[in-house]
C-alpha cells in the first residue's frame, strides 16, 4: 500500500472509531484507559478529555509520553485478515479549550459537550511522533509524522 493510501485509510480510521486505547505511564509501568478521541486534519494532533481528578491526568502531566491504541476489528475470524489497528506515539499536554478545538471535539461528540466544557475536565493534545499501522494480521508499516 502506498503511503498515500495508507494516510487515506487511517484519516477513515480516525473519523470513524469513538474510542481508543490511552496507554500512559508511571513508575516505569504502563497505565491504560478508553477515551474518546478526535484527531487533526493532518493527523499530527489527536486531543481527548479527561477529568483533572484522576490517574490518567497525573500520569499524563508527570511524563507527558503516551501512546494510543486505536482500531477497528469486529472480534469475529475475519480480523485476522481484515482488522487494522494503529498505535500512535507521542507527548501530550493540556490544551486551551479554544474555539477550534471545541468544534473539533463536539463535532464527533456532540452528546460530550458538558464533559469537555466542564472545568474539572483538562482537554489534551498528543503531538504525534509516529504512527504504527498494523493490517492484514502481519503487515506493519512505520508513519515518521516530524
């Protein structure tokens, strides 16, 4: 698949899954959580909510490293040839609850409104670093996104 290709198909990822996994870390073990997620045109950006008051959100701020597991298999025989399932690597901060990143956030979760609006929620941003596309079971394919 030409990359390209690749970029199309995880752009239709990224719009069409709701949740993901959040891998973050603290003392050296991994951490994870779902989250609703929403990622940039560009795909250099995926921004999710979080409650100020949790592990997630501590584990977040103190290493900023997290990694973000996202896919689309149906959990039936045919994922071993068809699912895909992409990880995205990078750091993550918190992020003003601009105009731009509201309309991005609402526009896929519009029924979240009063979460990402409230203020003991924190909207993040991970810059990504990198994606890891897994396809068809045995193909992975490496996206450097600096």
């Amino acid at each position: 698949m030409q990359k390209s290709d690749l970029m199309e198909s995880l752009k239709s990822l990224m719009k069409e899954q709701k949740l993901a996994v959040l891998a973050s870390f603290h003392d050296n073990e991994p951490y994870t959580n779902l989250v609703g997620f929403a990622a940039s045109d560009d795909l250099k950006y995926i921004f999710f909510v979080t409650p100020v008051a949790t592990r997630k959100y501590s584990y977040l701020i103190t290493s900023r490293k997290a990694s973000i597991m996202i896919d689309n298999r149906s959990n039936n025989e045919y994922d071993f040839k068809d699912a895909m399932a992409v990880n995205a690597t990078g750091n993550v901060m918190v992020v003003e609850k601009t105009d731009d990143h509201k309309a991005l956030y609402l526009g896929k979760y519009p029924y979240l409104h009063d979460f990402l609006l409230s203020p003991s929620s924190a909207l993040m941003k991970m810059e990504v670093r990198s994606y890891i596309v897994a396809s068809r079971f045995h193909n992975v394919v490496e996206i450097d996104m600096a």
